[in-house]
C-alpha cells in the first residue's frame, strides 16, 4: 500500500508518518499469529475512505471552503465507532492510521464495533462559535450517507468535544426527523450523554498505570513521579485522577509548552490556572519547560497525552522515565520502540491505555439504545472491569509469545477480528 510523505520531506530526514507506523505495529503483530495470508491482507486495508470539501460562511461573510475526512478500516465486528479530530496535522494517512488504532482498540477491549475516524483539517482555535457550528454540521450533513447508530458513531477526538457532538446529533435528528441521541458518543449529559465520559480516558490511563505498577510491586502512589504531556481532554483527566490518588504528578503541558515543579504540582490549581490563561504554560508555581524537555524529564511515568510521533529515534535514547503510558494514539514511533525495549522500559500501549475512552462511548450508546441510564459509580465500574480483563489478556499474550506489550495487544485485538472474519467469510 502507498504511504505518502509529507510535502517538503526528504528520505534524509524522514519521521514515519502515523500511518507507516500503524502499518509496521500490524506487520509486526502478524508475524507471531499464523493466520491466513488472505485474512492478513485483509485486515490491512481500510474498507472505505470519504473525503469532503464543503463551503463554511466566516463571520465577515466570506464563504471558505474546508476538507473533512471519515475512514472505516474494518467492520467485521459491529458499526464502526471512532473519534473526530479537528487539527492543522489532519492527513487521510493519519485518519487511516487512527481507524485502524480503533478497529485493535475496539476488538481488544472486546466491544462490538469496527474501526473509524474522522478529521477536518482545521485550526478549531480560528473559528467563533458560530463558525464552528456551521463547519461541524455541514461536515456531518456530509457525512449522513455513513452515520446512524447501526452502522457509524462518531465521538470526540482532539479539537472535539460535547458541544460538537452535540451538534451532529442535532444536524442527524434534524435530517431524519426524529431525536436519535445513539448515532453520537461524549454527548453532553442533558441529551443522552454518559456520566464519566468526559473523564473515562484519562481514568483510564491511570487504571492501566496502576496495574503495570501493581505487577513490579509499586503499589504505594505517593513514591510514583508522573510526567504528562497534552492537558486536554486526556491529559487533563489523567494529571488529575493521578492527583487525586496521592501520585505525584511533576509536569504538565499543552502546545504552548510545560510547567515542572519536582517536588509535584498542585493538579487543581494548574487546572484553575490553565482555565483562566487557556494554557498550564506560565503556571507560576514551577519552571517553564519546552515540551521536548518535558519529554526527557526524570520520572517513574511518562503520559504522552497529546498526539501521534512524540516519541521518536531521536528522543528515545535520552529519556530518564521507568514507564510509559500511552495516553495518546500513535505517540511512539516504530523505531522508538525498539531503543525502549532495549532500554528495558515498560510500555503500555495506546489500544489498551486509552480504551477507557471508548469503552464508555460503548456504555453511552447501549444506555442510548435502551433508554435506561446508569450512575457513575456503575460506569466507573464497569469501565474497570473491562480495562483490567483487557490488561490480563495482554500480558498474557506478552508471556506466551515472548513479546513486547504493543505486539500482545495488537496480536490479541487481531486475533479475534481474524477469527470474526472467518467465521462471518468473505463476501460474497
Ligand atoms: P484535546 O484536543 O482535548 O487535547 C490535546 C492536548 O494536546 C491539548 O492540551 C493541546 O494543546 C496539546 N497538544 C497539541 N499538539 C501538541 C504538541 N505538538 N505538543 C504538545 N502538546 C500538544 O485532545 P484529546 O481528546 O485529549 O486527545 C489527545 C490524544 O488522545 C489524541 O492522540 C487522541 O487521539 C487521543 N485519544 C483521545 C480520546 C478521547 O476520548 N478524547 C480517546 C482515546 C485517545
């Protein structure tokens, strides 16, 4: 398959765009699995690409046209369910990438759902509330020949959240005639949301931190050093769950840069700060750091929380962390993983770290779909349950095959996609 590269880029300095990284984690997955040569194929490829240019009128009357993007990589197991993502770095290659992360994503966490994701390329921080408006339901009106809550649900990714969602699910009901609250996932609560989504990722992260701690016998959370990277929806909620269970969280950072206090930062504060200034960066409490810095800072545990490639050839050989927790999808290139598991540091990859997310979009549109909502202690449980069991099942896969934990991940999700595939055979 082409993988493209960047305008611009020479061989010389060639990063692995999400997508080649996407494509060397399955490559490298499938070695260990003897499947079907025509299954593993099949698998590789993405079963739709949707690409839409659509106009969106700015707020002095000019009319601008936007490029928007949904991919769904595989549907073997269910409606595909992924994020929407308005960025300046949206490719098709990277929603291609990010489909295929939610097709291993889903399957691993064992929800009954395929792979998709979306993009706009767009810098959501330009746009006024009302340009945003109209950008988000011209591109879901777009999107209406793929959405319903039986076959495509979409749900908040970077540049993303509730009042977007929001909007979709209006822009969709308005079409069809009826409220239809299921065809969207990370809703507010008083249109059908679930409790404890907005928070489910970044609790996640730290559920997933605390079993891989539990394993080397690191169970007391005050001698834990936490660094992340990205104080949006899961970085935030990672830095703040963390807090609250007594670890110490050292640094925290947004596009604009970090703050670093050693001794720990007072995580509320930082929040009430960074909601004021619109950025942790300044923070006064602690020292200025640029996020490269941030990345190499002594810890226990490092969460890039932010976005695909920060973690390169380049910045492996130089971090001083024990583990890394992947908040974010895509963050560590292929290369990268190579120095960290020479280098013996423990990671917990994105499919398993940051399937809180989805999982309680899954809880959100079967409470949807029923009508009959749950509580947050009862989210919060079942989120546990099912991201514990995940856990299980990886570090079984990883003592069985003697491999690293991405490659268990990926081998478990692949496996019962595989073994879905084949039981359902190819049509026609
Ligand atoms: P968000 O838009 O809420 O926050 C992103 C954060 O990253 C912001 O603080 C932003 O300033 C920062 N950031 C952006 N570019 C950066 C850069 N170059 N360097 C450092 N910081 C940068 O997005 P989010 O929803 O928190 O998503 C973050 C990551 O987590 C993405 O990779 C996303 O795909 C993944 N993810 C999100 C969810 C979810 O439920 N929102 C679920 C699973 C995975």
């Amino acid at each position: 398959m082409v993988v493209s590269m960047k305008h611009g880029q020479t061989a010389f300095d060639h990063v692995p765009n999400a997508y080649e990284t996407a494509l060397s984690q399955y490559d490298r997955a499938v070695k260990h699995l003897s499947l079907d040569e025509n299954v593993v194929e099949y698998m590789r490829w993405p079963r739709r690409e949707f690409t839409v240019n659509f106009p969106v009128r700015r707020d002095n009357g000019r009319i601008e046209m936007f490029t928007g993007y949904r991919v769904h990589h595989n549907t073997v197991m269910g409606p595909s369910k992924g994020g929407i993502r308005y960025s300046m770095n949206v490719t098709l290659d990277e929603v291609r990438a990010l489909a295929m992360w939610m097709t291993w994503k889903c399957s691993l966490v064992n929800l009954p759902y395929g792979g998709a994701k979306g993009g706009v390329l767009v810098d959501p921080k330009t746009l006024s509330v009302r340009e945003k408006e109209g950008l988000t339901r011209r591109y879901a009106s777009e999107l209406i020949p793929l959405l319903s809550p039986h076959s495509d649900i979409p749900a908040p990714d970077m540049g993303t959240g509730p009042q977007e969602m929001a909007w979709i699910m209006d822009t969709y009901s308005m079409t069809v005639g009826y409220s239809v609250p299921a065809v969207v996932t990370g809703k507010p609560i008083n249109i059908g949301g679930s409790q404890g989504r907005n928070e489910a990722t970044g609790r996640g992260v730290i559920i997933c931190m605390i079993e891989a701690l539990k394993r080397k016998g690191l169970t007391n959370p005050g001698d834990i050093s936490i660094v992340v990277q990205g104080f949006g929806n899961v970085g935030l909620h990672a830095a703040a769950y963390a807090y609250e269970l007594g670890y110490k969280v050292l640094a925290v950072s947004d596009v604009e840069g970090g703050v670093y206090n050693p001794n720990g930062l007072d995580i509320p504060a930082v929040r009430a700060w960074a909601a004021e200034h619109n950025t942790p960066y300044g923070y006064p409490k602690g020292e200025r750091v640029s996020n490269a810095e941030l990345l190499t800072l002594p810890c226990d545990v490092l969460i890039p929380a932010a976005m695909e490639g920060q973690i390169t050839e380049h910045n492996a050989p130089h971090l001083r962390t024990k583990m890394i927790v992947e908040g974010a999808n895509g963050p560590t290139t292929t290369g990268a993983d190579d120095i960290i598991n020479d280098r013996g540091i423990q990671l917990v990859p994105d499919i398993l770290a940051n399937a809180g997310g989805v999982t309680v979009s899954y809880f959100e549109w079967v409470q949807g779909l029923q009508a009959f909502f749950w509580d947050t202690d009862e989210v919060f449980r079942q989120l546990e349950r099912i991201l514990v069991k995940a856990y299980d099942a990886t570090v079984h896969m990883a003592e069985d095959h003697g491999v690293d934990m991405r490659t268990a991940a990926q081998m478990t999700a692949i496996k019962r996609v595989a073994d879905a595939l084949l039981t359902r055979g190819f049509y026609p």
